[in-house]
C-alpha cells in the first residue's frame, strides 16, 4: 500500500521554541493531507486540513496562529508548533489520500511525538 | 462528531475469531464503512472498507448488514498482534478530501 512518511518519529523541545514536523507522500501524490493530535487513551483530534498551494483550514479551537501548516507540494505538509508549551505534547499524526488513484483509504504515518519541557 | 457508536473494549482468546460491532444507524447512501487500527505508539492501519456488500482480504472480514445501519469487523484467528485500538468510520470515499472523523474506537484485548 501507499506510504506515508513523518519525520521525526519523536521530538523533545524546550517551552517558547518552535518545532516543525513534516509529512511525506512517499510514492503518490496528496492535495489534501490532514493532520491530528492525539493525547494519552484517548481518540485522534482533527486539528486541521491541509490543502495544497492554499491555505490549511482549521478545526474549531485549534489556534491556526501556534499550529502553522504549510502544504507546498504534492508530498509534503508541515506543521509547525509555535512557542510551545507542555500541554502541547502530544502524539501528532498526519495522514493522506491518493489524487486519481485506485485507492480511496487514507493512509497515516507513524506519527510524531513531542515532548515539550 | 463521530457517526459511529463501539463497545469500549473487548476481549478474545488468541484463535479464536475476534467480532468487532459497530452501529452506524445515520449513514448516507454514498457513505462506505471504513476500518483502522491503532497499536500503541504508532499511526492508525487501514484494515477495509465497504459500502453494501461483504467483503473479506487477506487481514479480515467485513459483514454490513442489509439495511447499513450496522456492521462487524471479524478478525477470523487473533493473534497478539491483533491487539489494538479499532475504529469504525463512516465516509464518502468519492471524495478524497473527506475529513475523517476518529470516534472513541473499542480496545480489543487478545489473551494469551
């Protein structure tokens, strides 16, 4: 199946910094990605679809300002946790489908955790 | 909001056939039935999806009942490995930027 790609797998950053986490469509191409938080035992939380050469659009309470996307190629979404703080750790997670493809799942990536001191 | 309902969790003994419900009573006629999985740590797994008709892969089998408003995951000879956090989605798959909406799932506990 289709694969996609996070990086990095997990991520310790001091509060008031910036990290970035990046998604990869690894052997087909995504308009749409969208990217999900998740904290411990409980379900993934849509914060936010990601849409190729536009802007992402955000869930409601999701801070479009601390949590940048940026979706500049077929393959690749960015989401940036800006002046993080320790309610922001959590496991993040994105996924994407195939444009005109065969396929109709969505596929997920490994996801990132952050840990934020 | 989600616009399925899952047990919280179940368990099954390792080969037997883990059945796994889920009620999804508010589908629309465009809307398929999705699964995935969740094992600890790690991004959701796509297991299968339907629209009416059954249907079975190499990693389980999908059983929708005639009037859609309900269906139910078998995994047929579960394994440890099989233990993990399964959702039920509903979506229209004929367009691919659908959001996808995580209800709470049901943890599936395999013994040993």
């Amino acid at each position: 199946g289709a694969v996609v790609s996070q990086h990095p797998s997990r991520v310790i950053c001091k509060s008031g910094t910036s990290v970035k986490i990046e998604c990869r469509s690894l052997d087909f191409q995504a308009t749409t990605m969208f990217w999900y938080r998740q904290f411990p035992k409980q379900s993934l939380m849509l914060m936010a679809t990601s849409n190729e050469g536009s802007k992402a659009t955000y869930e409601q309470g999701v801070e479009k300002d601390k949590f940048l996307i940026n979706h500049a190629s077929l393959t690749l979404s960015t989401l940036t946790v800006t002046s993080a703080h320790p309610e922001d750790s959590s496991f993040y997670i994105c996924s994407a489908s195939e444009v005109g493809g065969g396929n109709t799942e969505a596929f997920f990536g490994q996801g990132t955790r952050l840990t934020v001191v | 909001d989600a616009k399925t309902t899952q047990p919280t969790s179940m368990d099954c003994a390792e080969g037997r056939a883990a059945n796994l419900p889920c009620n999804h009573s508010t589908i629309s006629g465009n809307e398929y039935v999705y699964w995935y999985r969740q094992i600890h740590s790690q991004g959701p797994q796509y297991i299968i999806h339907g629209l009416k008709n059954n249907e079975t892969n190499e990693m389980a089998s999908l059983i929708i009942t005639e009037d859609r408003k309900s269906s139910t995951l078998i995994l047929p000879h579960a394994t440890l490995r099989d233990t993990a956090v399964y959702y039920c989605i509903v979506r229209a798959t004929m367009n691919r930027d659908d959001k996808i909406i995580f209800g709470k799932g049901t943890r599936l506990h395999i013994l040993p």
